[in-house]
C-alpha cells in the first residue's frame, strides 16, 4: 500500500432513516461497503469497489430507560459520551 488511497464518496447521516436507500441499493447490487465510526483517518478505504464509506459518527443518541435500567446507544456515541450520560 505505498499510494495512500481514499475514498471518493464518504456518506455522513444524522440518523438511521438516512441510511437506508443507500442500504437498499448496495445490498440489491451486491456492492461492498465499509463502515467507520472513527473520524482521525479515512486512507485506504477506497480499496473496495465502489469506494464509498459510511460515517456512522453523528448517530450518536443515548437513551436511558430508568425503569428497566437498559440504555440504547447508537453505534457513533464515543466512549466519552456513554460515560457522561
């Protein structure tokens, strides 16, 4: 890998309803896709076809439910957030 590559298309959504016509299209086509919720390098990425990535970042609520003392926490929330929740 000595020519850094990266991806032409990076997709950031705000939330799951965003996702899913790229979803349906990438399954229907048989496309590969990669995924990323870290934000500090996007090299080499690109070395699927297509080169698309999926930011998962801003899908990042936390939802606590006190009376069954269960918390939903969507795949973009850090560390950092869950425990300050």
């Amino acid at each position: 890998l000595g020519v850094p590559k990266f991806p032409t298309i990076i997709l950031f959504s705000h939330n799951t309803n965003h996702l899913l016509n790229p979803f349906k299209s990438l399954n229907e086509n048989h496309l590969p896709f990669p995924i990323t919720t870290a934000t500090h390098t996007y090299q080499n990425f690109s070395l699927l076809n297509p080169p698309l990535l999926i930011h998962l970042t801003q899908i990042d609520t936390i939802t606590f439910n006190s009376k069954d003392i269960t918390a939903k926490v969507e795949a973009g929330a850090n560390l950092a957030k869950v425990y300050n929740q």
